[in-house]
C-alpha cells in the first residue's frame, strides 16, 4: 500500500480538523448506514458525522484532499500530483455515498495501517465501479436466482405444508451473495470451496437448479421418509436439513471450474465451521504436494482452496465454538489463507437486546481485527458488491472477513412456528412488505432502457420452474438412492460392512515393522543438529533412548510412538498431532520437536532425517480449543493422514467432576432435548448414557446388594442417603408436576448439585401427560419412581403378569397400547423418574408391590433408545442385583445396538417403534 508521500503529510497537518472529520466518518459511519431492512434498528443521531463538530462551517469553503481522502487508485497516490481541491459540501457527499448507504463498513478498527488504507483506497476510489454497474446480464442472473428460492419455498408450502424446511423467504439475498463470491473467486483462480452452513436456506441452496445442483427428486424423496442412502450400506441416514452437495460450477471468466464441497452439518449450530477449515486447509496441502504445484513456488496457501462459513445472527455471537473458531483462523498450523463468514442475519426470536451484549452479531469478529461488511439484504445487488469487495480482501491479505447479511425471516423459526407471539411490531411489518423477488422485479422493470424482463417473461419463469418441481415429485416414486463415497484420494478404500464382501475387509493386517527400520527411526527421532543447543536435560532422554535401542529393552511409550510415526512417514502418510504442547508432551516425555535454547529455533529430528517425498511430521503446538473440530474435518480430506487430537471435554472436566476436584458445589441445570420422535440422530439424544457413565454414586452395586439382604433379615429400612455424595442428579420427568418439583427442591435443599434433565418434546403439549393442580400443593414432593396408577398396592398383586420398567415419555406410549389391548390387569408399568442416583428402594418397594409370590411375574426394562444408549446400560446390573434374591432377570426390550441415537429415515423410525412396543405389550 501507499507510502505517505511529504505533501500528504503536510496537507494533514494543515487541515487537521477536516482529517479528523473524515477519519471519524470512516469510524462511525456505519452507525447511520441504511443496512436495516425493516428500519427497526434503534439509531440515534450520529454527532461524530457533522462537520460542525470539527469547525467546519462553511459548505462552500474549498480544501486540499491529498493524503486525506484517497479519491485515486494507490498508484496514483504513491506519486506527489498538483493537490486536488473540493469543497466541504463535495467532500460530505461523497463520504457519506461511500460509508452511509446500503453497505456499511467497519475497518477502521484493524491495528494494521496497510489493512486500512487498502480499504480507505477501495471504497473512496472514484475509479471503482459501483454497485450499480452490474450488466443486464448479472442482473437478469440475480433476478433468477432470487425467484427461484422463493417459488421453491412456495411450493414446498404447498405440498408439505407440516414439513420445517427451514425456508429462505426474507433472507433470498443470500443466494445471489453466493453465487457472486463464488464467480469472483473462480475468476481469480479458487478451485475448490469449503461450504459450511446451517439449516436456515439450505435446501434453497441445494436444489438445482439453483446452485449447489441437488436434485429435487432425490430431495423430495427424502422429504417423503424415504432414504437418501442405498439401504444395504445400513447407515441411519441423517435429516433433510442436514443434506449436502459436491457439484462442479462452471463461471465466465474462470479458466477451471470451480468444484463446492457442502460439507455434512449436525445440529449444533456452527459444529462445522472448524471442520470446515480444517478440511480446507488439508484439501490446500494435498494440492501443493502434487506434481502439478509442487513445483510452482508462488502457489502458497489460499491460492486454490477458500472456506466459506454461513452464520445465523444468533449463533456466531452465542456459540464459544465461532470464538474458537476465530482464534484459530491466524495461527500458523490452522490457517487455510482466509474464510470468508456470511452472516444471515434474520433478526433472531429472542430480540437483540436480550441475545447479545454487543451491537452487532458479528462485534466477535473483532478479536481478530477482522473487517465487517453490513449489507442491506433488500438490495440484491449491493449485497454481491459486499461479496466481492469480501473476496478482494481475502485474496489479497489471506485473512478472514465478515459479511453481516442484513434481512429478516417471514415465518418463524420453521413453518410452523407463530414468531407474532413473541415479537409482534417486527411482524406486522415483515408481513406488509413485498418479498425482495417482488422488489428486484419491480426495480428491474423500472429501467426501462435496458429491457431486463418483462411481465409475461416473470410469470412464464415462475410457472416453468414450478412446474419443474412437480415433475421431479412425480418422479420421487420411482428414484433409487446411490452414492459415490471412495472417489478420489479414497480410491482403494472399502466400506467396512455390507455389501462389501468380507473376505474384502482386511480387518487384522499385519502391522510389523523390521527391526533394522525401528532402530534407524528410533536413532533418527533423538538426531540433534550439529551446533544445536537443546535443553541440558533432554541429554538424559536422548541417551536413555539410545541405550533402549542398543539393548532392545526399556522401549517407553514415547519411543513407540516415534517407532509408528516415522514409519508411517516412510510408507508415504503425513502425520499430525495438535493440542497444547504436544511437542514436548503434556507430560514432557515425547520431545518430538528440539527448541535451541540460544535461539529457540525448532528442529523436529523425524522430519530432518527423511526426504520431502516421504510423509511429514506436523506438530501443532494450538491454542487451548475444547470444541473446534479442525482434526475431524482434515481427516475427512486426507486418508492418507493420521490425525491425533489432544483435547478434553467441557461437562467431563467441569460439571461431572468440579466438587471432587476443587471443592465447588453447583447448583446448574441442564435441559437438554431428549426423545425419540422420528426427527433423526441430532434431535433425538441428550446422550443420557454418557451422564450415566460418569455419574458417581455412593454406594456400589454388590455393596448393595449385601445391603438389602441384610436389610430383609433385621427388618431395617433400606433409606441410604445417596444423594449427599452423588457427583450430580439426572432425571427424566415425565409430568409437569415432577419437572416442577425437582427444580423447586434445586434450590430449597441446603446444599447445590448440577441437575441433568432429559428434557422431553412431545410431551410439552400432551394432554396424557397433564398433572392435576392438586398435585403441585404443599406435603407434595419429587418422587424418583412413580408406580402405576392402574393399580392398588395389594388387591391386584397375584393377577399382574409383566412388570414394566420405563423412563420417559414411552410409558404414555406403552399405556395406550395396553388399554388398546385391555391388558391393564395383567401388566404394571412403572416409571423411573431420576436415574441417578439410582433409587434402589423405590424400585425394590415396587418389585416387592407387583412381583407374585409364586414367581410367575415377568419384568423388563422398555426404553425407545438403542440398547447400547439411554438408561439401560446404567439400570441392567442394577436391576439384576434388586432381582437375584427373587431369584429373577430383568429383560431387554427396544431398539438394537447402533451407532446413533436414531435413524434419519421416518419410515424405519416407525417400524423400529413398533416392533419393539410389539414385544413390550404381547404377554
């Protein structure tokens, strides 16, 4: 960037005052900038943007702008021309054009001097073509783009009115933003895009003809609770929201195409943006190690791979994982050369002022100095200009930026949700405006010498399309899923199960290494370099591994580990370990990496000792990261890698374990989603086994056991008081008046402990599940297990054949299959409410209730989760210890072992539903 030449340096000193005005429009100027759509963002008058406030008075008063607004493209400042003149009135107009329109900028917090003159020079250059210079073309091109997501949203509505699609109306703007990112991109060299982004215009941007190229037979066969996987792989599929895409887009101008990786999202929002970056980054080396760059020195990171991460508003200022994200954006063994971040900023539920404790959503970006874009959404094109303006920055400073989308959603949070209850004045504008198709329509027809469109030519275009539509519904019926999951760099690889044959999967390989390469490795790991200064107690670790190689014996973990990875690398494969302080090793015993302690250069003997061609040895020293992915998502890229992760877990290390390690009592609750409602596997699980396993009772099962069996023969009470030592209670109410009594009793005890509620859906509305007022009246408690209603204490005892175990919000389900069946005298069900502690004489009073003296009683446990998941893994001992003096064994009714929570097909959820509660009534 320019350097200040003396005239400019003299020229700001002469009109200090103008320099600070202009300086502070830069600053504030996005603070009065038309970037809300609906005009509800509350702006007060900016006094930092009158002139006035510097001693400027006079509109007509003529000065100097050299070296204070950068009017000329920067090789023309760089020379020393006859100074240029305009009046106040000129200057304040032209300012405000630039930062006080429909895109607002902020820049001006960069430490970087150069950042803010590169922008200072692009925004203020009379010689950039503005926004409104788009061809007829382009906007023709945009015009299609906009309609086409919302006849697709139409339609949808219209055949799958119940569906949450997640639809794009108000927010259609993001698909031109896009699609102008990508075009810029491909024209300046990108080849391959790393797309992550949530559920909100997802399949907006899937469905071909669109952008992403998905087809819309293969979407609405899915939407019609058919798999999206062929069935003999026997995966469980995911939801519609979670689709992805891999297409080749061809763009004007481009010399290659440009191929868009959609990468696979869960429902935590923003989960995938570190693997996206971590597979951009992994995708970026893969290139430059090939033949074809490998010899080109100017290729470096970010030529050929870009990622592109989608936002909502809410979530990128919400989620610790953006802020980690962020962190790790500019670290030297995460970067991928630059993402550029799309905030679709449709004005979350929760209104502003309660989501976030900034201005903006995108003010976390700021940790990284990173520029902000705020665009108004309702202009199509200003929103492309954003982009590319975005892109020129990544491209040219290989740093992340941020585009703050600024639109609104006409629906709630999903079609089916009424927003009005909650933020009513916001509605009643959305639903009075014009769609932005409608808009750019209507602008478009109002240029009339350019001849764009026509009104039967938009009428035509939208009966066409939706037609389109109803013929790929038609053809849904007869569509047969396939993928393609071993192309490319996973050519070779198998899939490990039907119907790959067996005898395929080489499930034992052998994987000896001969003794000759194990020493050399071992003597190559420990290699210092000549006039190396290392760390006079590393000498110890050097020669104990040298004497360990000599002998044969004494091998140490570290010295194994060494043995594996360098002879991976000889085979070819890279290897990669991050985590904090993974060179020496958390424990100092690896010292993969040597630090000079003259002048802490880095030598990593493994990597000195081998040539480029075979694999290399990264070690990422990384910030302290708890969620960020990155490792996963290069894993996705590169099979050839060995990805390592050192990292913890958050509820691990502080909410199961924090009163044993320091002494701090929690009160916390955690209400977290859990049940089985056909909405696949990232809306079904709170993951209540892993609670479960590191829950931390007083007593052990056989203790137990001994416990109750002398508690029979003396007649004691069986009352242990469990909870004062138990790291932390999980329930799973299934009444509004338990889920009130447990919270109630959170703070009435006179000690804290974190409470984990399985959290149910469906019954939030039940009428089945609804509690009587009497039942919320003082002398009422939570009750760990709640017996059956349909039975008395004694008079039905010796009639009852099975007795049910359950949790949740199955028992409703098994009450109404056994009043269909009017088996009610035949079958007790009996609910536990808090699974941990564990209520052992709740339950065993209930076995003693219903259990007949003549040991004809079945009892088993129901639950609607897999049988390795939910509470079974922590009741099945358990309840065999309460039944092996009866002399009994509970059974197992449910789904079968599997790797997620629930299958992302509607059709196989209900059928697995019903064969279970099949077993579980017919007695």
């Amino acid at each position: 960037m320019s350097t200040d030449t003396p005239s400019q340096i003299a020229n700001r000193i002469n009109n200090a005052p103008l320099m600070r005005f202009v300086d502070s429009v830069r600053i504030h100027g996005h603070r009065a900038a038309k970037v809300d759509p609906l005009d509800l963002l509350q702006r007060d008058e900016v006094a930092a943007l009158n002139p006035e406030r510097y001693g400027l008075n006079d509109p007509d008063a003529m000065y100097s702008i050299d070296g204070i607004i950068w009017h000329k493209p920067p090789e023309e400042s760089r020379r020393d021309p006859p100074s240029e003149k305009w009046s106040l009135r000129q200057i304040t107009e032209h300012l405000r054009s630039v930062y006080l329109g429909r895109i607002a900028y902020e820049y001006m917090h960069s430490p970087s001097k150069t950042e803010r003159l590169w922008f200072s020079h692009l925004l203020e250059s009379t010689t950039e073509a503005p926004a409104t210079g788009k061809t007829p073309i382009q906007r023709r091109r945009i015009w299609e783009l906009l309609t086409r997501s919302e006849v697709f949203d139409q339609f949808l509505q219209i055949r799958f009115p119940n569906l949450k699609r997640y639809g794009l109306e108000g927010g259609e703007s993001m698909i031109p933003a896009l699609d102008s990112l990508f075009h810029t991109a491909s024209q300046a060299g990108i080849e391959h895009i790393i797309l992550a982004m949530p559920h909100r215009g997802r399949l907006n941007l899937l469905t071909e003809p669109t952008l992403l190229k998905y087809s819309p037979t293969a979407l609405f066969h899915k939407i019609k609770g058919e798999s999206d996987i062929p069935e003999e792989l026997g995966a469980s599929g995911d939801v519609i929201s979670h689709l992805t895409a891999n297409p080749t887009l061809a763009y004007d101008g481009a010399s290659l195409p440009l191929k868009v990786n959609l990468l696979p999202n869960p429902s935590h929002l923003e989960a995938a943006n570190p693997v996206a970056l971590g597979l951009a980054r992994a995708k970026q080396y893969t290139l430059l190690k090939s033949p074809e760059y490998a010899a080109n020195s100017d290729c470096s990171l970010g030529d050929k791979v870009m990622s592109v991460q989608i936002h909502g508003d809410a979530s990128f200022a919400g989620q610790g994982i953006v802020m980690e994200s962020l962190g790790l954006s500019n670290l030297p063994h995460f970067t991928s050369g630059g993402s550029v971040h799309l905030i679709v900023n449709i004005g979350y539920t929760t209104p502003a002022a309660n989501a976030r404790s900034s201005t903006y959503c995108s003010d976390i970006a700021k940790m990284i100095s990173a520029p902000i874009l705020h665009v108004n959404g309702d202009y199509p094109e200003d929103v492309a200009r954003a982009m590319e303006i975005a892109f020129k920055y990544r491209n040219y400073f290989r740093k992340d930026i941020v585009v703050d989308l600024m639109v609104y959603r006409r629906w709630g949070h999903n079609e089916l949700d009424e927003p009005a209850f909650t933020q009513p004045m916001m509605y009643r504008k959305i639903r009075s405006r014009k769609s932005v198709p409608t808009l750019y329509e209507e602008h478009l027809l109002a240029i009339q010498d350019l001849e764009i469109l026509s009104p039967p030519e938009i009428q035509d275009f939208r009966e066409d399309y939706k037609s389109h539509l109803e013929s790929q519904l038609a053809a849904q019926t007869s569509y047969t899923p396939s993928v393609d999951m071993l192309g490319g760099k996973w050519t070779g690889l198998v899939w490990p199960g039907p119907p790959t044959a067996a005898s395929t999967v080489n499930r034992n390989p052998d994987t000896g290494v001969d003794l000759n390469s194990l020493r050399k490795i071992g003597l190559n790991s420990v290699q210092v370099p000549n006039g190396f200064g290392i760390h006079p107690r590393l000498q110890r670790h050097v020669k104990h591994r040298l004497e360990s190689l000599e002998k044969g014996t004494g091998i140490d973990w570290a010295t194994a580990e060494a043995f594996a990875w360098g002879s991976l690398m000889l085979e070819g494969h890279d290897v990669r370990i991050s985590g904090q302080d993974v060179g020496r090793g958390t424990f100092s015993h690896r010292h993969a990496m040597l630090v000079n302690q003259n002048t802490e250069a880095v030598a990593v003997p493994l990597n000195t000792a081998l040539p480029p061609e075979h694999g290399r040895l990264e070690l990422a020293n990384s910030a302290s990261e708890e969620f960020a992915l990155f490792e996963y998502g290069l894993s996705w890229e590169r099979p050839t890698i060995l990805p390592i992760w050192e990292a913890q877990v958050i509820i691990d290390t502080f909410i199961s374990s924090g009163e044993a390690k320091w002494l701090k009592q929690s009160g916390i609750v955690m209400l977290l989603p859990h049940g089985l409602d056909g909405a696949g596997p990232e809306h079904s699980s709170m993951r209540l086994e892993r609670f479960l396993q590191v829950n931390c009772p007083t007593y052990s099962i056989t203790s137990f056991l001994e416990l109750i069996y002398f508690s029979k023969l003396t007649n004691d009470s069986l009352e242990p008081d469990d909870t004062l030592n138990i790291n932390m209670h999980i329930a799973n109410p299934s009444t509004p008046a338990q889920y009130f009594h447990i919270l109630r009793r959170q703070q009435h005890r006179n000690y804290r402990k974190p409470l984990i509620i399985a959290s149910p859906k469906s019954l939030l509305r039940s009428p089945a599940a609804a509690s009587n007022l009497n039942e919320f009246e003082p002398g009422r408690t939570f009750q760990p297990v709640l017996l059956d209603p349909a039975h008395s204490k004694l008079d039905r005892k010796n009639q009852v054949e099975r007795v049910i175990f359950c949790s949740g919000k199955i028992y409703y389900d098994l009450v109404a299959r056994r009043e269909k069946g009017q088996l009610g005298d035949k079958m007790a069900i009996v609910r536990v409410e808090e699974l941990a502690p564990f209520p052992w004489k709740a339950i065993d009073d209930a076995l003693d209730m219903y259990m007949s003296q003549a040991g004809k009683t079945e009892v088993v446990w129901v639950q609607e989760e897999p049988e390795n998941q939910g509470p079974w893994p922590h009741m099945k001992d358990r309840l065999n210890n309460l039944l092996a003096k009866r002399g009994d064994m509970v059974k197992f009714i449910g789904r079968k072992v599997s790797a997620v929570p629930a299958v992302g097909v509607g059709k196989v959820a209900q059928r697995e539903k019903k064969e279970f509660m099949d077993k579980a009534i017919n007695i």
